[in-house]
C-alpha cells in the first residue's frame, strides 16, 4: 500500500524479470505546493530495498 503523510508518499516496488529474479526498490514522491507543477507528484528517489524472502525460502 501506498503510505502518504501531508506531500510526501512512498511505496516499496517489486519488479520481476523474464527469469523470475525480483528486485525491491523504496519510491519516494513529494507533491509539489507551487509553482508550474503545483499538486503534482514528483519522485525524489528511487532507491534498492533488500528483496522479502519467498515463502519457500523461509521453509
């Protein structure tokens, strides 16, 4: 889920690629409160979060 507190927001993201390797990222986004972008969400980092272990990992 994604957690919002005032203008900023984060979400962790899994992508999986063609082989099934899954790579976590920690997004982090601001709403702009002026100028041409106000309202706007922005990212202000994209950064590598250590991947949840599988359920068959975890046996």
């Amino acid at each position: 889920a994604v957690e919002v507190s005032d203008n900023r927001a984060h979400q962790l993201v899994t992508i999986t690629d063609m082989v099934g390797e899954e790579i976590t990222y920690h997004w982090v986004l601001t709403r702009q409160t002026e100028g041409e972008f106000k309202d706007c969400w922005m990212t202000n980092a994209v950064i590598p979060a250590p991947t949840p272990p599988t359920e068959r990992e975890t046996m």
